[in-house]
C-alpha cells in the first residue's frame, strides 16, 4: 500500500485555490502510484478560519468546493481531505473521497481549546469510529488532536485491527515541538503495533507557522519518513500492513482490551491497474534544523506568507544599527527577496556614528535599499509645539518616546505613500516588559521577531552568520552593548536586569507561569524577579496595540497568552 | 424568607479586595434579615480572569480567600458566592457558606464558548445538580449559563420540588440585552412554577460592561422586582414558598416529567432570633433605561472603571469640534468628572473656523480644560524630511495620515509627560471600514465609542442634550455634514456612502454574519454593499491594532468577532 502525505500550504478563506492547489497535487499523486493521499486538516477552508466559521455563506461554499474536489478524484484511489460539515451542527471533518463520491465523511472528536485553538467556540465534538477497509487492510483514519490522546478514536481503530492510522493534522509551530511531537507518534504507533502516518499543514497564518515536518512510522514506533520543515513537500511511504500483524503478534497488549462494537467499517477498491505499479521505495527522512535554523525558517515563512497571501510585495523597516532590527531585516530580505526590502536610517541626535556605519553595513551584506531621514527637523517642531505645556518641566520619556513615534510616522508615511509594509522590529524580551514605544518602534504591519527573546536573537544571527560562512550581521551589531540611543549614554541595562537574566525570569512567568516566590527559588534575585513581572503586567495595554508576529515559542502573546488589562492581582496579600 | 441580591463590583485578580466587599455587604445583609445573600460570579476572582486561571499561585490564593471569607459568615445566613474550585480539576464554582462552613460547592454545568466567552479553556464542567433544604423549602442554585439551558440543573432542581431558583451570574451588557434576559427569566419561572432570582455582576472590565440589572421573577412569571442597571445595588426580596407550590399545583407541568435520582440535598437552617424579623416588603422595581441613555451608563461606567480599576484619574483626548470627540469628551466628563479632562485643539491649515468654535463651546458645556496646539510646524517639519523620498509625487492619503499621527505624537506625548491616558474617539462605523489612521486618531489607551454605531452617536448626544435640558454638545455638531478635514472641502461621503445607509450594512455584515447576496436583497444597493464589504475586511489590521474600548452592540470587534487578518474569503468565484 502506497501512501502520499501531501504537506500542502493552503490560505484561510481562499476556498477555491486551496481546492486548485489539492487537485493540482493529486494528479501527480495518482501518477506516482499511491493509493492514499492525505491533505492538512481542513483542507479545503484553511486553518484556523476563525469566525468566518460562523458565516453561512462561508461554509456552504466549503461544501461546494468539496464536491467539486470529489469529481476530480478518479477511482482506485482514496483521498482524505478536510472540509467543514454542516449535519445539524457543525463538525471539524475528514472525507473519504473515490471515483468521485464521498465515501465516508469524519467527524473530529476532540476539539482543542487551549493554547491558540478556539474549536469549541465552532464546531461539535464528532462521535463514533471508522476503519477503511481496502484489499483487506484496514485503515483509520482520524483528525490533528484526536490522536494526541492516548485513548481517543486511533485507539479504537487499532483495537479493531487497524494496521495503519493516518492523521490529518493543523498543528502549529513552536520551538522543538516537532521532536516532541514525533516522539508522541512514535509511542503511539509502538503502543498499537500500527503504522502512524502523519500529515500536517505547512504555511504561516497570522501569528501561526505550521512547520510541515509530516512523518511516517512503523509499527515498531521507529521513524520510517521525514517531510520537509517550512515548506510544501509530499512524502510518498510505502506500507506492509502484514508488518503490523507481525508487531501485533509479538506484542499483544491490544488483545488484552475490547474494541466498542459500533465500529463502523468503509470500504474502498484500490485499482493497481490505473496506476503505475508500487516499485521498491527508499524512504526519504530530511534531516531536522537545528532550534536556531528552525526558529529562522519559521520567521522567513511567516512573514512571506503573510506578504504573499495578503498581496503585499515590499517592505520598510528602520534600521538603527542594533541586533534586532538587524535579524529582521535579514529574516525580510530572505523571505521577500532583498530587492523588496528597504532599510531606512533614522538618526537623531542621540544615534552614534557606529550605529549608523552598522546599519550601512548589513544593508550592504544583505544588497537591501537605503534610505537616511534624520528625525531633527520634526523634533524640533515638536520641541516648539509641545514649549507652552511643557514650561519649567524636565526633560523626561516623553520626549524620548516623541523621537521614537518620529521614525514610526517617517516609516509609516512611506508606506502609505508607496504602498510598502513597516515591519516592526522589537524582540520578545522588550514587547515583555514594555521596553518599546507604542506608535515609534512597535508601529507596523507585522512584527518579525516579537515572540523571539533577545537572547535567542543573538544565537540566530550568529548562527547566520556561521551558515553563511560570512558576516551578514555585522560582527560589532554582535558585541556592542545593546541601547535605544534616545538620550545620551542609554544603555538597556540602566533600566532592565543584563538579558540573560532577564530572559529566563521571562520564560518562568510567561511561558511557564511560576509565581514570584517560585521563580526566586529556582535561583533569581528577588528585587529583579518582581520588578520585571510588574513590568510585564503594566505592558499588557502595549501589547493589546503591537502588530501580529510570528509565535516561535510554547506561549506567544497574542491568541495563545490572554491576559486581561485590567487586572489587580499582584503579590500576595497579607489576609483579612 | 429573604434574599438579597448583592449587586457588587468586582475587579478582576483582586482577590482580597473583592472578599473585603463581600463581606462589608454581608454585614449590611445580616442586618436587612435576610437568609441567604447572593454575589456574583466568580466574585472572588473577578470576571473574567482570562489567563490569569492558568496560574497555580491565584488559584491558591482564591481558595484561601473563600476560606476568610467563610469565616465572616455567620449561623442562620447562607451566603452563594462564586470563586474556581480546584477539585482534581478547575471548576467555575458557587460556594454555599453558612456558620463559618461550606456548606456545598457547585461547579457550574454549562461553559459558554462563544460570543465574548471563553470558559472551555479553562474549566472542566460540573455534574450532578443540588438543592439546598432550609425551614422545609428547596432553594436551587446554579451558575449564571446554566439557567440559559431549558434542560439543565435549574429543571433538575424544579423538578425535584425547588421552589426558588437562585442564579449567580457574570452576564455582559450590549444593547437592550437585559430586556431579552428578563423574558427568558420570566419564561423559566413560569415553565417551572418557581421564584427565579438572577444576582448579575455590575462593573467594566476592559472591553465588557456587566450591567448590573438583577431581578426578582415570581412562580407565574411576573416581575417581582428589579436593581439598578449599571450600579451597585442591594435588592432585597421577600419569598413566600408557598406561592411556588400554589402554582405547582395549577401548573402541573412539571409532575410529567421525572427529576433525576442523584439529585444531592444540602441542609441550612436559618435562624431568624440573629436577625431583625422580616416585614412586609415593599418590593422595588427600578425603571428601565431607553436604549440610548442604557449605552451611555454602559460607556460611562465602563470608562469609569477602566481608569479607577488600573489607577488612572486623567484623561486627554483631542476636540475636533465633531461629533464624535464630542460625546467622547461627554462620557469622560461623567465618568472621571470635568476637572479630570483635558480637551485639545489641535488645528491644520485644513481645520476650519467652525470646528474650533465648537470644540471650544463644547468644552465649555463640560466645564472641561481646554489646550490648543497647532499642529503646522511639525507637518512643515515632515514635509521638508520627506522632500527627497517623496520628490515628484502627488499629495495623496500619505500627507493626511501625517497630519492626523501629529495629533497622536502630540496627545500621547502629554500623556508620557503628565501621566493622562489618551482617549482615542472613533466610532464603530470609521472603525468598520478603517476610515481612521492607524497611531493617529486612533491613537490612545482607550477607545470610548469604539462599538457605537456613528447613527447612534448621534442619537445619544440628542437624548443627552434632552436629558440635560440643555445645550452640552452644540447644536452646530450635530447638524453640520462629517468631516474628518485633512485636506480642503473633505466630506466623509466623498469616500463612504451616508451613514443611513453605511450603518445598516455594516449592521447586516458585522453583527449578523449576512452575505452579500442576502445584504443586497433586503434592499441595498450591490455596488454599496460590497465597497463596504470590502473595506470592513481589508481594515482587520487595523483593528487589531487599536484599544480596547466598550461592547454595546451584540457583536464588538475585539473577543467578540476574531476574524483572520489573512483571509482570502472574498465573494463567491466561479467553479474550477
């Protein structure tokens, strides 16, 4: 039995091209010989369609355009696809397509809503199992999360004798999930004595990248075939459903529990003759990124999928010689191509001269354009402006943050004059604690690096740099100490704990959710600890106001982290 | 027996705070003679908590405070009050509290997931329903969803013989809600033959308003009495059990069906010697607000509590002399009183003589202070920076944004300086199809009027200028043609067809999820429908981009509508 895990990249809402684009697939699937092609979980709408679930019109073309999928689809060979039912109530699905009908339609059963899913604000909970029957195999097949539990519909289905299970998943990117992930597949497929084949979605929506990274198992839970990360692929795997039988035999847990009796059963003809015939297959396994180059390929397909699927082309950003508007630029050049891409100096009075050779110099290694507007004549202006209620005040962080919404304004003046897209450039240590001023820095279409600590910065550009083989990050960006240069001799650290201090104490808050008295005990100074988590608690407004970047860690701010402004709980306060 | 319906105003994570009001109202309470006293949902943590619940530390603390708080209750009362039980699991709870004990703790049934909630991904549901036996009398409780459900524990609780059904609730206000929620009400008492009490949390909190508005229905279904809307309030209502069974034995609905044999009793005695013994009670029916003074409280203590709750006093906001800063400048002047306002002019050479006068007669109105700072010198300033990179173009939208992100440098400035909060003042139909400027007028903490319909803008300055008796917003504003004047002649109807028709569109689009096609058939022109169709789409950036402010339209932008920024779903194509 020949399977094609079609790792395809579809665009939320664009019901018609994502149908073209699985069409377009299976016909060079049906060439190659497969029986089975697996497409992402809803396939057909994109992922996650959000609150276009709740438009009549929306779902209705979904149903259409599964027809029209289903026409295309010859006999012989079995599609799985995803679509969104509507049965009464709405269900998260997988059709059975062959010869043009729908063989079975597949209602997810667990719906995740933690983390950045919603599901259970759309869809019902599906109910009931199925197996594909076909030349005397049995095939179950089940959605994304349902095979995450250990005793979901995959289990029942291996329990009613299938050989292979093959899931169609959404599962979104974060740093080394992928090895996470593979090890669960890996426990599941030796628990069952089953083939795990698993299919994921590639491509960045919003705030999410799916990373592909597909993967076939065998029955013994050892990795049979690898996809490619953060890109379209299809992962052709070739299966012996007597291999199952055999890891049944020598490990017959199974046996020891009973499968429910309404198991329903699908059957489905396999036509060799209509295909080329199955040849001996060498499986492919792309080798995994390592977390610096996993972290980056998600960032360059984020934020080319988000150009390209809105219909934007170019893009601006400042340039202010740092490290993280640096790595941004250097994340835009490769996902737009650096005739795209414009680089701006903004310098004020505050900008040392290193800084602006610094900017020139990556601008230069990475062949971006260069603009250079200094930022003095609108100072001045509002220096002017601002005299009469500002009399007799010191200067303070206003007028730090009158510099920064300056260049935000510049930026966001060239874009709406040429139609360009500002990137905001601010790290996740600052969007954290606040260190960013809204409507200067923060201000955009789309913020590269949001969700990226600052000391996770550093590593990629080095590691850049290394794979690259030369400096496209200029060396000095990678040493000097880092400063917002908005008032004379700033440093980050006048303000903040040094960053590999303060990233940590971040990661233990925010990712994690430790209390203070937690995060003191695993090592950190006290006075530190609960200074940067009142900061992090009053930046909540700025962060509600920030564009939408890409999450590349277990919690993102944004749909996965989803604090209320408004929130009086702090320390612990002595009783009654 | 005697209930009161604690009204109170919760502040979300304030968890002492929140139990200190509780039980400073249950010691006016016990004095009332009342038997049982109920507080809304969640009342000890505040609703909604968000993200705040997956913290093990505030769990704690939350189950710490109901201990301190159970020990504030004396014998003969029984207090509901909400808080989240960690019983292996996280439950949304109502604790029922009498002589220093728990008595019972109830885990809510039924988790809304919709609309503005999202309590699955926090809670796990409740089973089992309860009645609580005191003096020979069943008294149901549930959680605030639990009594939208026909079929949930409340018809437990009345068949198994409740003759009251007390509901402790978080319901958020949007216009003329509570009508709707006092026939449901009403509808529950009468199918049942029961007292249905409703006690619902008043207070803002971020984008959402809890209206207060708890009500008293009696076992025919009638109104028996009713608390203020958008206030704290103590409504104390006399019971006669009685009358539920009289209406038992007239109505014998009930008797048809079965209750459910697991149904759990919980005995509380009342011991009346500790109180003052009840009298005949008059029983109060505050009057109900119209529709547009309901959405003015609603902004009004919003604004209110936005700015008490995150310790703010002052605002700033820019007075264009339109109609829109106008009822912004109004609801702040309410809500924070006119000596914590601060109005700014901030005129172009594109401001006309008119719009001064009214800004300046409007403040005046308010008795707010008045600043006026001309925004040329900086438009000059930009200009001359962007001499070279603009060279040999036209002035286009690019120049006007520039103008109106001065006037957001300008107020957020005062803001960094002197600490106000800028109010931004868009209305929902600007904010629907992106007719502001992103960091410009859009610019500030909080967006008043974000969710009013510009239509009903104008409806609300009439009725307060009614209300008042008196000129506050000049009748000038409300009669001159809308313009956001940032170039010469500018109309908002150059781009927008009027707002009498706009509205309704985006009515049908926005809070009813209509296609095109069925816009167009209720009589609307093709053409207009869907140029606003497409503008609401391709402003979703935007809107992800500016503050929060107050629901009061059945469906806001913010938790309430989350729609893809990335979403190809256009009008229906062609098949393949």
């Amino acid at each position: 039995m020949r399977v094609a895990l079609a790792q395809i990249n579809t665009t939320v809402g664009d019901i018609w091209g994502n149908v073209e684009k699985a069409v377009d697939t299976l016909e060079n699937v049906v060439s190659s010989g497969a029986d089975i092609v697996a497409f992402p979980e809803l396939t057909i709408t994109g992922y996650p369609p959000e609150d276009l679930l709740l438009r009549p019109d929306f779902i209705e073309d979904n149903l259409k355009a599964l027809e029209e999928f289903a026409a295309r689809v010859p006999e012989g060979v079995v599609a799985a696809v995803g679509f969104v039912d509507l049965a009464g109530d709405l269900y998260n699905s997988c059709a059975l397509v062959s010869g043009g009908r729908v063989l079975h339609r597949y209602h997810k059963h667990y719906l995740p809503n933690y983390g950045v899913f919603d599901e259970n604000r759309y869809f019902r909970e599906g109910e009931g199992a199925f197996v594909l029957r076909t030349d005397g195999a049995l095939v179950g097949v089940s959605v994304c999360e349902d095979i995450w539990y250990p005793g979901g519909p995959a289990r029942e289905q291996a329990l009613a004798g299938a050989g292979v299970l093959l899931n169609i998943s959404a599962s979104p990117y974060s740093r080394q999930k992928g090895v996470f992930r593979e090890r669960m597949l890996g426990v599941r497929a030796s628990d069952y004595g089953c083939y795990v084949l698993f299919c994921n979605l590639v491509g960045g929506q919003d705030e999410l990248v799916f990373d592909g990274h597909s993967v076939a198992i065998d029955p013994g839970g050892r990795l049979l075939a690898r996809a490619k990360q953060f890109q379209e692929d299809l992962l052709l795997v070739e299966l012996h459903p007597e291999e199952a039988l055999i890891h049944r035999l020598h490990d017959p847990r199974p046996r020891k529990e009973s499968p429910s009796k309404s198991l329903q059963i699908v059957d489905a003809e396999f036509r060799r003759e209509d295909s080329t015939p199955p040849e001996p297959y060498e499986h492919r396994i792309e080798p995994l990124l390592p977390e610096e180059g996993e972290v980056f390929d998600a960032l360059v397909l984020g934020l080319r999928d988000y150009f390209r699927k809105n219909g934007f082309s170019r893009a601006v950003l400042g340039l202010s010689g740092g490290i993280d508007s640096s790595l941004s630029a250097v994340v835009a050049a490769r996902a737009l191509g650096p005739e795209n891409v414009t680089g701006v100096l903004l310098p004020s009075r505050y900008t040392s001269k290193g800084s602006n050779t610094d900017a020139l110099a990556l601008a230069k290694n990475l062949g971006i354009d260069v603009q250079e507007i200094a930022i003095e004549p609108a100072f001045g202006a509002y220096r002017e402006m601002l005299e009469g209620a500002f009399k007799g005040l010191p200067e303070d962080v206003a007028e730090e943050n009158i510099q920064s919404r300056i260049r935000g304004n510049v930026l966001m003046a060239l874009s709406n004059k040429f139609g360009w897209i500002v990137l905001s450039t601010g790290n996740k240590s600052e969007m954290s604690v606040g260190y960013s001023t809204l409507y200067g820095d923060s201000a955009g279409g789309f913020a590269v690096i949001k969700d990226v600590p600052k000391t996770l910065v550093y590593r990629i550009c080095r590691h850049i740099n290394e794979r690259e083989g030369r400096e496209i990050v200029p060396d000095s960006v990678l040493t000097k100490e880092p400063s917002a240069e908005l008032r004379a001799d700033q440093r980050d650290t006048d303000s903040l704990p040094p960053y590999d201090v303060l990233d940590p104490i971040l990661e233990a808050y925010i990712e994690e959710d430790k209390g203070v008295g937690e995060i003191v005990a695993s090592g950190y100074d006290e006075e530190d600890v609960r200074r940067v988590v009142r900061l992090v608690d009053a930046a909540e407004y700025k962060r509600r106001q920030v564009p939408i970047g890409i999450k590349v860690t277990s919690r993102a701010f944004g749909r996965d982290r989803r604090m209320p402004i408004t929130n009086r709980y702090r320390e612990r306060r002595p009783k009654l």
